[in-house]
C-alpha cells in the first residue's frame, strides 16, 4: 500500500512539472503580472509572447511604451532547487543586441544579472531620452560581469562601457574618440549604486569625470572637457557654449538630479 502512495505522490509531481514546463508563455505572463513589483508592471510590456514559460519569446519589449526589440529567453529549472529563479535572456533590434543571465531570489530579497553583454549603436539609447537635443554616433558595447538590483532599483554593478568611435555632431560636432566608463559599487557608507570613472583615448577633446548613480534616483555627474593641440579652431571656439574656461585650461561640467 504504502508502494502504491508512494508512486502516486511521484507521478501527480510529474504530472504537477509537466504542465508548468509546457505552460505557455503567455498565459503565464497574464498571469504574473498583477504579482509584478508596481512600478515594474508599470513601465514593463511585452507582445507577441510565444512558446513555454521555459523557452520563448516576445516579439517586442516595450519599457514605457518605447519599443526595444524582440526578447528571448530560456530558464535554468536546476536552479529552483536552490531557492532561486534564472534564465538567459537575449534582446535584439535591428544590428544591435544585448544578453545576460538573470537570477531572482523566490523570496524577493534581491535580483542580480550577470555576464551582461552589448553591442549596439548609441543612437538606439538616444531612443530613450527623446528630450536630449543630441545627435551622437558610435557603438556602444557593453562587458558588465555583475549587476545587482532591489525591487527594480539599481543597487550595484560593475564592469566597463565602451562608446567607441564616439562622435557629437548636434550642438557641437566633435570627434570624441573611444570612451570608456569603467563602474563599481558605490563604497560610501548607507548608499547603493554606482560609481564610474569616465576617460578616453584619441579624439578632439580629452575627456576625464566621474558618475554616480544612486539606488534612490540621484546622480551626480562631473567631466571636464580639455582641448588638445590638435583641438581645430571652430571647435575650440564651440566649447564656450558648455560653460566658463576654468584656470587650469579646462571645462568643467556637473550636473545633479534624481531621475524616477
């Protein structure tokens, strides 16, 4: 009798596991959404959702009702066993892509992506502040091996974004050369976020600064622009326009907000 309890215990499991690995997508979307944290369901779409919760696809990732590409996506099951949720994810749109892995505690206390990979042309994040009187070229490519976040807020990360062949032709146009912003976690007792240390190699202009980006929205961002000695005269007689020259030769640049 007992024998029998037993095989039946192992076959409802089964059965239990068979319907949750052929569940389709997107009734589980539906279904997840009114458990999504608030401001994440807010700002978060997706359409086109096809295949299983353990393998598909969205046609289109919206993130406040701008589009960024198709997402896929397949789950590591092992990883439910140790109380966690992960899966590899890959985003692409037109030439550009980005891919991580993402593992979610089940009980809430905290996100984390890693190996994050990207490359892409910079005009695709201009796509995400509309307001930015800007017009950039270059590509983007992105190598950060960790990123830990809380309840969608950014609380760390570290690794190095690379702007190559970056380039500003609206309002100035300038040859930027290659920019790197190498980040870490913030070290400051009581804060979460992100600091970064901004430099660059070739170019028009020499480039040095530091960002920061805390958990609660704030950043704080200060660069100073140099010209070089090849810096061409028009250009020089540009960067008026970014403010007063300092003594040292330099431009200096802050600015500070919170961003929600």
């Amino acid at each position: 009798m007992k024998r029998w309890v037993g095989w039946l215990v192992l076959l409802g499991f089964a059965y239990a596991l068979g319907l949750l690995i052929w569940l389709p997508a997107e009734s589980a979307y539906r279904y997840a959404r009114p458990y999504i944290e608030p401001e994440i369901e807010r700002r978060l779409d997706l359409q086109g959702v096809d295949g299983t919760v353990w393998q598909g696809s969205a046609a289109q990732l919206y993130w406040d009702e701008m589009a960024l590409g198709r997402l896929s996506w397949e789950v590591a099951p092992l990883q439910l066993l140790g109380g966690s949720a992960a899966l590899q994810w890959l985003l692409q749109q037109g030439d550009g892509h980005l891919k991580g892995v993402a593992t979610a505690a089940l009980d809430r206390s905290g996100e984390t992506v890693e190996m994050v990979e990207g490359d892409f042309g910079v005009g695709q994040i201009l796509q995400l502040f509309p307001f930015l009187p800007l017009v950039l070229e270059g590509r983007v490519v992105l190598d950060l091996p960790r990123i830990t976040l809380s309840g969608g807020k950014l609380t760390g990360a570290e690794g190095v974004v690379q702007w190559r062949q970056a380039a500003l032709t609206v309002p100035l146009k300038a040859a930027l050369g290659d920019l790197q912003l190498r980040l870490e976690p913030l070290t400051t007792e009581g804060r979460e976020g992100v600091e970064g240390m901004l430099s660059n190699e070739g170019g028009e202009l020499q480039l040095a600064g530091s960002v920061t980006f805390e958990s609660s929205g704030r950043y704080l961002t200060q660069i100073t622009v140099e010209p070089r000695s090849t810096t061409p005269e028009q250009l020089r007689n540009s960067l008026g326009l970014l403010g007063r020259r300092g003594q040292d030769g330099k431009y200096h640049i802050r600015r500070s907000g919170v961003i929600r």
